[in-house]
C-alpha cells in the first residue's frame, strides 16, 4: 500500500486525440485518487481568463497546432507544485514533444521523483475523426458524452448531473482534428520511443469500448503502481 514514504507517482497517458485520454484520465483519478492533469484544459482556462500564456496559446491552438514548449511546461510545471498533486497524477496530454519530455523528467527529478509509467492508447487515425466530431461535455460536472456512443439519455441534460449547460471544444471541427492528427504523428507519436528506451512503456488497444478499456487500464495501472 501506498505510505507517506511513498514517492507520489506519475502516470502518463500517451495517444492521438480522441483515444480517450481525458475520459480515461477523469475514471482513473477517481479510481486511484490521482489529480488528473490536462495541458489543454490548463491551456483552455487561461485561454478564457485571456492570461498572457492564454493570449499567446489561442491562435495556435484554434488551428489545431502546439503550443511552444516554454508555455506548455511552464503552466504545468506550476499546476504541478500545488499541494494536491502530492497524491500523484495522470498526465493527459503531456508531454506531447520530446522536449516536454525531457523537461518533466527534470521537473520530477528535482522532486526525487520519476515517471511511473507512459501508458500508450493505441487506435486508427480514421476512427479518431468520427470519435472527435462528435463529442461533447457537461459544463458543469466535466462529464463526456457523444453523439453515436454516448448521447445523454435525455436530449441535452446530463445523465450525472443534470445539467443543461452542454459544450463542444472549438478545435474539435473536422478540418482542426486533421490538423492536431498531423502535429500527433509529426510530434508527439515520437515520444512512444522514448518511452520505450526508459522500459516506462506499456501500449494498449483503445479501440473497443470505453469500459473495457478502463478495466484493462486499471489493471495495468494497478500492477505498475505495486513497483
Ligand atoms: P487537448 O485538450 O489535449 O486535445 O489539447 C488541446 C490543444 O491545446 C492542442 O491541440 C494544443 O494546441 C494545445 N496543447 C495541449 N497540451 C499541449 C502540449 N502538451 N503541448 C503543446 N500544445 C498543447
């Protein structure tokens, strides 16, 4: 069992948009007692409070693009300072550069910490599209819904919290989603090497349904965090 001697660990969850990283993410930290962090919802947020990382990151992120190493680890280099990241996290779309990657290993290494474990969501390119197009969330309670594989059981409310207050990401148009697929293959499907040369790397198929997937994560999660 986990004691305070414990290092808190670090999960990392790898993959293209639309593997499920951030529906995974939001089941495991609930399960595990992990914070879940986001570099897009951290970005998102300082998009809406127009900080000066926001207004630099908005345009980039609208075509689809990366935003600049610096800003990206800086913001998340400071969300993960906050005292509640000592039960440890899952990192769901960081680091997506080699670059990021080397710098989280500073940022752990300066905590006596490492990587527990890069987990990577594997899935087909062509799927993604179709996943992405048509999602959307509760504004209120974080919660995902889908237009085909997961539309909330009444048109518009929330099946967890009942809300009516729905969103869709503004990057999450077709044209945008080929764009961020480009910059996954171009950056970020690199790091599953790097990953691998550390022997951090576990890969699972993310094709098939959203809770067989969680339970196979769960397992797997499970088994690296008794390390
Ligand atoms: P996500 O919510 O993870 O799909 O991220 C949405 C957008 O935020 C991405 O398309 C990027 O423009 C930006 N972004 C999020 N995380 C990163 C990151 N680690 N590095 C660079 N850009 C990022």
């Amino acid at each position: 069992m986990d004691g305070p001697m414990t290092t808190p660990a670090t999960l990392i969850l790898l993959g293209p948009p639309g593997a499920g990283k951030g529906t995974q993410a939001r089941r495991l930290s609930a399960a595990f007692g992990l914070v879940q962090l986001s570099t897009g919802d951290l970005l998102r947020a300082a998009v809406a409070q127009q900080t000066e990382a926001g207004r630099a990151a908005e345009a980039v992120m609208t075509a689809g693009g990366l935003v600049g190493d610096e800003i990206v680890t800086a913001i998340l280099g400071e969300r993960l300072s906050a005292p509640d990241c000592a039960a440890g996290v899952i990192l769901d779309g960081f680091p997506r550069t080699t670059r990021q990657a080397e710098a989280l290993d500073a940022l752990l290494a300066a905590r006596g910490q490492a990587v527990t474990v890069a987990i990577s969501l594997e899935v087909q390119d062509q799927a993604m599209i179709a996943r992405i197009s048509g999602r959307y969330t509760c504004a209120a309670c974080g919660e995902g819904y889908h237009d085909t594989f997961k539309p909330t059981q009444t048109p518009g409310r929330c099946d967890a919290c009942g809300s009516d207050r729905m969103k869709r990401r503004a990057d999450d148009k077709a044209e945008t989603v080929r764009a961020r697929l480009l910059a996954y293959h171009a950056e970020t499907a690199p790091l599953t090497a790097y990953y691998e040369r550390l022997g951090l790397l576990r890969r699972l198929d993310a094709m098939g349904a959203i809770d067989a997937i969680a339970a196979d994560l769960s397992a797997l999660i499970a088994r690296a965090l008794k390390r």
